[in-house]
C-alpha cells in the first residue's frame, strides 16, 4: 500500500510542480522497486554471511522493507505544504526526514533484533530451533543490525525522499526536447 501510494504522491507532487511527464512515474516506481530488491537482497545476504537460520518468510522481509515508505510519504507530504512547492529541502524537510528516519530505524532495530539476535539467557525448548550463538557471533549480528538499521535505511529514505523544487521552465524544456524528438521520428515514418 504505501509503495504504490508514495509512487502516486511523488507524481502528483511533480505534477503540481509543473515537471509531470509519463516517464516520472515509470523512473519513480522503477527506484522504488530497485530499492526494495536491493534491500531484500542485502538483508538475505546478510542473514547468509553470519549462518541466521531464521524461519522468516521472504514476505516478512517485504513487509519490514515497506515501512520505510511511510516515513518518506509524512517527509513528502510536510515538507512541500511548508516549503510551499520548493521540494524536500531546507529546514522543513530535514526536519521530518531525520525524525521520520529515527522512528523507522528504532523499529527495526527493535523488531529484527528477535530474528538476528536470539535470546541467549533463556532456556529454549528442545524443538524450538533456537540455538544460543558465541559472543562474536552475537556482536557480529548486532554491528549487522545497526548497520542495516541506520545507515542502509538512511542511504535508501534519501534516495526514496529526494524531490527538487526545480523550475518549471526545465519540465517544459525538456518536454518540448521529447516533443521534437518524436515530430522527427514521426516524419521520417511518414516520408519514407
């Protein structure tokens, strides 16, 4: 839900910044969809490299990747009604960016800790699955965690977050660019 939401909000973003095209809401969801395969991947990867037997599913690891798209909705959303049309910049944005980012980030930290990090100090029942790990291996799963949790979600919110306020002048030239384009391409078919 909040993927096809914040592809459909970022389009009507540029379109209400004058800069829509057919083309934006094909490279707004093909960014969002390379960000959440790359982030699956990694977190797959990650699990493999430090031996995590965990019983999640592919679509739990969807579901923990889509919760970033609500913090960029709330980030899109404030920060255009405050900088009125000027994109995610300036005081505004960041504002919400980084609280957004925090709040996201605390929760996966919290919730992917019971599946990267098993609970040691309590004795598990013999068909559990659950198995107690070294301390390296728990420091390495935790310095995994953070890194997943905080800088991997920072590097893809920025990414997912990024609107310029450009002007409208560079929308229409560059429409006007793909207009002549296609009248060329279009009298080459008809004189031929």
């Amino acid at each position: 839900m909040a993927f096809v939401t914040y592809i459909l909000l970022s389009t009507l973003l540029a379109g209400l910044r004058g800069q829509f095209h057919p083309e934006v809401m094909g490279l707004t969801a093909t960014t969002a969809f390379v960000v959440v395969l790359l982030e699956i991947l990694g977190l797959k990867f990650g699990t493999y490299v430090l031996s995590i037997s965990n019983d999640s599913q592919l679509l739990d690891l969807v579901a923990y990747s889509g919760y970033k798209f609500v913090g960029v909705i709330v980030t899109l959303v404030v920060s255009e009604t405050l900088n009125r049309g000027a994109g995610t910049g300036g005081w505004a944005g960041w504002t919400v960016f980084t609280y957004t980012f925090m709040a996201n980030a605390l929760f996966l930290l919290r919730s992917l800790k019971y599946v990267l990090l098993p609970d040691s100090s309590s004795a598990t029942p013999a068909g559990s699955g659950m198995h107690t790990v070294a301390r390296s291996q728990r420091n390495r799963r935790t310095q995994f965690l953070f890194i997943y949790s905080y800088v991997v979600q920072f590097v893809f919110m920025w990414i997912l977050s990024r609107q310029d306020g450009g002007s409208p002048a560079t929308a229409a030239t560059a429409a006007t660019a793909a207009q002549a384009q296609v009248a060329g391409a279009a009298a080459k078919v008809v004189g031929s």
